[in-house]
C-alpha cells in the first residue's frame, strides 16, 4: 500500500527477537507480554501518549491489546481511544493483531448493563464496543466474570453466538473458579465453540490459580493470560518509600494504598533485594516469575508511558530462575490478601 510521510509504519524488525507462546492447545499464539488498556487508556491521558504506547508496543512484537467495555474511566473511553488510534494507525496492520474486549461488570445504567452474563447484556455490550472500537469482529470475548444469577449455559451460549455471528473469533472467561471452568468448557464443548482462555489475576502475592485452577486450564488444554501480574503496581519499587502523589496508590477509590500494609512492603522490600542480584527491577522478576510456568500464555501489563512499558518488555531479557532463587521468592510471595476479584472466582 501507499503511506503518506507522516503515516504510522511498524518497525519491520518487529518479530525477529519475540517468541511467542502456544495458547493451550489451540492454534492461536499470543506474545509472553500482551498490553492491557485497563487503567491507562481513558480521556484523562493524553491521546499522544497513549498513540505512543501502543505504536512502541507493536514495534517491540507485542500483537495482543487487552481491553473491555467499562475500561477507563469514563467506561467505554479505552475503547473509543483505542478505535481512533487504531483507525490511524493499526487498520493495514488488522490481521497482525489480536484484540480482546469483555462484559460482565457495571456498564450502563438499568437492569441490562449491570454485572451479569445474560445474553441481552453480553450481545448487547459488544455490539457497543465493536462500534467504539471501529471494528468488525474482535479476536477474543470474554465472559469477565461468573454471574451467580444466570444459568451458565445463557452466558456460555452468549459467547457461542458471537462466534458463529462472526462477531469474535474466540471465547475465554475471566475471574471464574476451577469447577466453573470446567462447567464453562463443558458447555461451550458442546456447543462446538472452544474455550480458548482463561484470565485470571495472578501475581508474587497473589497465587490462587496455583491451588487448582492451573491444574485445570493444564487438564482442558485451555490457555491462562495473568492480569495484575504487579499487583496493581505493588510489585514495583514506586512504593518503597512512600506514595507518590501521582501513583495509583495515591488516587482516592482504587483501594491500592490499602494493600501496603507493613507485612506486604516487608514482603515487597525481600523481592526487590533478590531481583536486584539478578540484575532486574523488581517488576520485571515479577512477570519473569508469572511467566516461568508454561501453562500461563501471556502476562498483561499496563503502561502510562513508554519507558515503563520498556522496563516490563525487559522482563524477557530474562526469564530463567535458578532452584535457589525460587526457594528464596517463595520466602516473601506469599498471599498478601489482594484478590479484589476472588468473589467472583469462589461463587
């Protein structure tokens, strides 16, 4: 095709040092790092920014952009930014990517946008976010959450439909507990629709799927991809010492400056001193360590700028843990009771 001067063009080295993962037993590979527009994509960052984020991202080999319908804030914004940028920059490069979006929490108002999975809200939500994001089909719908009110064949059934409408081209479920999975799998099995993934969260201090939920994914042949791999930034070094004022620990609701008790930074402050000797920051241990178990896909991360998107890409410079460093971590990555999402996985 004809570009003009000031036209977007990837980097044409983008795929020579990425190596992508197999997700579960299908066909489909996604990059070790996917980039998630969770917290960083809404109208209170600049479009610049994020333009730049996702050009650098796609540059480095990371094909795989995360996003949901009530990603923001205000909800639907990640999305409707993300079609802008995609409509200037991404479109010649459509079947490079995967794009996933979500439904199942709080969306609109009234009793059909609220959290559920019932096929009036699942259809209806992605009918709305094909629209923000400017596109025909995404590559992945997820069920975000197990609704404990709808029978799981009406959710399931849902996502079968997208599929055949040739709305989505893979199903995967969020925040579901093990026997759910299966249940979920079982049906959509039958249905002739796979379930292709399972994204749970999954972090150093939060290792809940290690109990049975990656045992499970392993036994279906489903894919894992790790959301909060950093725990909402704690396994960072940002709060060693202290909050910053622009941190998200620092911004009122997000429930984050609530985790940094003193048992958790005791814990934070032991990973950090063992990552060092590695010659890694302490998130970049943090997604090696996620990555280290071959039955979880991908990891997400998400990026308010380039240069931390940059550090979390450097977390695959090395990936390799010695038996001893694994005895030491396990010393310090313990549960630090931050599953915000653990109603919903233990229904």
């Amino acid at each position: 095709m004809t570009y003009r001067e000031d036209d977007y063009q990837a980097d044409r080295t983008r795929y020579d040092a990425m190596e992508y993962r197999r997700c579960g037993r299908s066909g489909l590979q996604l990059p070790p790092i996917s980039l998630g527009l969770w917290h960083n994509f809404g109208d209170g960052e600049a479009l610049a920014t994020q333009r730049a984020v996702l050009r650098r991202a796609f540059d480095r080999g990371v094909t795989h952009f995360d996003l949901a319908n009530n990603y923001g804030p205000p909800y639907g914004s990640a999305e409707r930014n993300f079609g802008t940028i995609f409509a200037e920059d991404f479109r010649p490069y459509r079947d490079e990517l995967i794009i996933s979006t979500k439904a199942g929490w709080d969306m609109w108002p009234g009793p059909y946008g609220q959290i559920g999975g019932s096929r009036k809200y699942l259809r209806a939500s992605l009918d709305q976010s094909l629209q923000r994001m400017g596109l025909d089909y995404v590559d992945i719908f997820y069920s975000h959450r197990f609704d404990p009110d709808t029978p799981l064949e009406e959710t399931m059934g849902a996502l079968d439909a997208a599929v055949r409408a040739g709305k989505a081209l893979y199903v995967g479920i969020s925040s579901y507990g093990p026997q759910r999975t299966r249940e979920a799998y079982a049906i959509l099995q039958e249905m002739g629709t796979p379930l292709l993934i399972h994204q749970p969260s999954y972090s150093m201090i939060n290792r809940w799927i290690e109990d049975e939920l990656l045992d499970t994914l392993g036994d279906l042949g489903v894919g894992a991809i790790a959301f909060s791999p950093l725990a909402q930034g704690l396994l960072t070094h940002k709060y060693l010492g202290g909050i910053p004022d622009d941190s998200r620990a620092g911004r009122e609701g997000t429930g984050v400056a609530d985790q940094l008790t003193e048992d958790n930074l005791t814990r934070i402050r032991g990973l950090h001193s063992i990552a060092q000797e590695r010659g890694q920051s302490l998130a970049q241990m943090a997604l090696a360590w996620a990555m280290r178990d071959e039955r979880v896909t991908s990891v997400l991360v998400g990026a308010r700028h380039v240069e931390q998107l940059e550090n979390s890409l450097g977390a695959l410079d090395s990936t390799d843990f010695s038996d001893e460093e694994l005895r030491r971590i396990n010393e310090y990555a313990v549960d630090g009771g931050i599953n915000w999402w653990a109603e919903s996985a233990q229904a």
